[in-house]
C-alpha cells in the first residue's frame, strides 16, 4: 500500500511539476497592448463596508488613461464611511454614480445580488466587475479591452498580483496561485471549450454586453458561495470565448490582512478548484503533505531525489508565473501546506453545517 501511495505521489509531483511549467512557457500574464476604437465601458463595483479600499480604487480609475468609463458602486447596505466616499466622487465627477441597495432579495447572496443590479444600471458596451480591494495603474483597461478584441473574448478575467505584508497573509495567500497554476494550464482557459479547464477570479471580471445580458450569468449563479468559477463555466458549457489570465504590474490586491479572514475566505472556494469535490481537495491536500514520506520510505533513494527535486521546481514555477518571490514561498511552503489543510476542514465543515458567515452576513 506504501509503495502504491508513493508512486501515486511521484505522478502527482510530476504532473503538476509540468502544468506550473507550462505556465511559466507560455506566460498567461495580460500583455500591454494597445486598443482599437473607444468603446463606453462600465464599471461595475459592489461595496460593503469598504471605507479601507473604495476611496483608493475609485481615485486609480480617475488617473485611468482610458476616460471613456462610467463608475457605478454598489453600496451594499454598509454601515461605516463607504457610502459617504462614494457620494464625494459621484459629486466631484459625473462619470462616478452611486446606488444603494433596497435589500437583499430571497433566495440571492450578496455579490451576486450586487452585481445584477449594477449590470442593471449599466449603459456600456463592456461591464467590468472589480472588487473594491483591487488597485490599478493606469493602461490596464485598454490592455484589457484589447486582449478581448485579438482574441474575440467574450469574458476576461484576471487574477490580481496578490500584495503581502504580515506572516499570515504569505503564509496563506499564495495558496490560490499554487493550486491554480500548478493543476490548469492556463492556455486552455481560452484554448479549450471544456467547462472543467475554466477559471476566474471575482476580483476582475470583464464581460461583452451582449453576451452577458443574454446569458445573465450573475443570476445563474445567484445562490452560489463561488460565483466566478461557475460563471466560467457557464460561459463554455454555452460555447462562448474567454479566457483567465494572471495580472501584470497594473493590477494588485491586498485580499486579506489577518489569519482568520484567509482561512474563512478561502474556505468558500477550495473546493470549487477542484469541481467542487471536497474529496477531490482532501485527496490534493493529503498527497501533497504526506506523500514525500510514502516516497521516501517506500522507493528507493533515486526516487526520493526525484521527487525532493520537483517539490521546489513546482514553487519555483508558480512563484514566476505568479509573480511572488520563490525564496519567501518555499520558505513557508509547509506551514502553507498545513493551513491548507485547515482550510479544506472549514470548507468541509461549513457545507455540512449549511452556514458561512462573511461581510457579516450568514450565508446559508
């Protein structure tokens, strides 16, 4: 049994070894590039208690080299200084408007909800959805737009470059990418029609008008703790185009600042990496951690080597892909390893007792 564990291991270690080095090869990381035409673009921001961030991703959009936008926030029933520093732009720039949330309808989770009014409210011909944590530099809509138009996209999305300052959040933030760009080869976002190949990130998600509007992905998935993945999805079980990149310097994001709110956040979407299966994340997760001692005991030293030799590889491949140092990353990688596995227990935990709680609602 040893020695079947530790075989299973070796293929483990090496697939993933060669999916992290195809995305270093062929670098999903959005390319500047320079946009045809001035389509009207939306963007679309839902905002809930984020007196911390609004403030900050509203003023990188005024600096946006790219004008022709309109700004509409989603203020979702916040009860700090959100709505106030919404309302101080809205008055200063009549590209930027506000709107105020009536309540959250039955049966609806609160982005989703959020975002569905805003599309309402939207007259562009692109809506982008950013998450009021998100920060961006000035040429990230037109590289996106472009990269939509060479591709004939129909639905971009980016994973930000995650920004990390405390132990916690190195210790646990890079678990994303690591999962992501060590089982997905990116490419195949845009280069297969498979919905098991798809892959997005809530944080940055850039739709076709049309597109969305007859597919009205955001009520599809209304009831739904992960609502970017099955959105990607959704959009190549109905054949249309998109594709999921990682960001360049003009998008960044600090997700999270503490230990509980990395283990509580990721926990509502673990398990989505891997078709929603907690067995299949318990499976990942156990090999990863135990295997290299089913390895070690079970094969001979040759294999060992192999197998000491592709962990590091592995890290050192989704650290460039990512854009995260490799030193700081295979330095925490084991105590990642075993908060990984916390995180797969909350998730678990969560789906049997019915009940999560973030931005200080119960999701059920």
């Amino acid at each position: 049994m040893l020695t079947i564990f530790a075989y299973i291991t070796l293929v483990f270690f090496g697939i993933r070894f060669l999916v992290a080095l195809s995305n270093v090869l062929f670098s999903p990381v959005l390319k500047t590039q320079k946009l045809q035409g001035e389509p009207l673009i939306s963007v679309l921001i839902p905002a809930r208690n984020e007196e911390r961030n609004i403030g900050n991703i509203l003023n990188d959009l005024q600096k946006q080299s790219y004008q022709n936008i309109e700004v509409i926030v989603f203020n979702d029933q916040s009860t700090d200084r959100t709505k106030k520093i919404i309302e101080s732009f809205s008055q200063a720039d009549n590209r930027f408007k506000a709107t105020d949330s009536n309540g959250l309808p039955e049966g609806w989770l609160g982005k989703s909800n959020a975002c569905f009014q805003l599309a309402k409210q939207a007259t562009g011909n692109y809506f982008l959805f950013l998450d009021a944590d998100v920060r961006v530099e000035s040429g990230l809509i037109e590289s996106a737009l472009a990269q939509m138009q060479n591709h004939g996209l129909k639905l971009l999305s980016i994973f930000p470059k995650q920004e990390m300052k405390t132990i916690a959040e190195k210790i646990t933030v890079p678990v994303m990418n690591s999962i992501l760009l060590s089982l997905l080869p990116m490419v195949f976002t845009r280069e297969s029609s498979r919905p098991s190949l798809a892959a997005a990130n809530g944080q940055f998600m850039l739709f076709e008008k049309e597109t969305y509007q007859k597919l009205q992905p955001h009520e599809k998935v209304k009831n739904q703790l992960v609502e970017d993945i099955l959105i990607a999805r959704l959009y190549k079980k109905s054949g249309q185009k998109m594709q999921c990149l990682t960001g360049n310097e003009t998008i960044r994001c600090r997700m999270y600042q503490n230990l509980n709110d990395a283990l509580h956040g990721f926990s509502r979407s673990v398990a989505e990496f891997f078709g929603g299966s907690h067995l299949a994340a318990f499976l990942y997760w156990l090999i990863g951690t135990f295997g290299i001692f089913a390895v070690i005991f079970g094969l001979s030293a040759p294999f060992s080597f192999i197998a000491l030799a592709l962990i590091p590889g592995i890290i050192l491949f989704v650290s460039t892909a990512s854009k995260q140092p490799f030193w700081q990353n295979l330095l925490f990688s084991i105590p990642r390893q075993l908060l990984l596995g916390v995180i797969v227990f909350l998730s678990f935990r969560n789906k049997k007792l019915k009940k999560t709680k973030w931005k200080g609602r119960n999701i059920s």
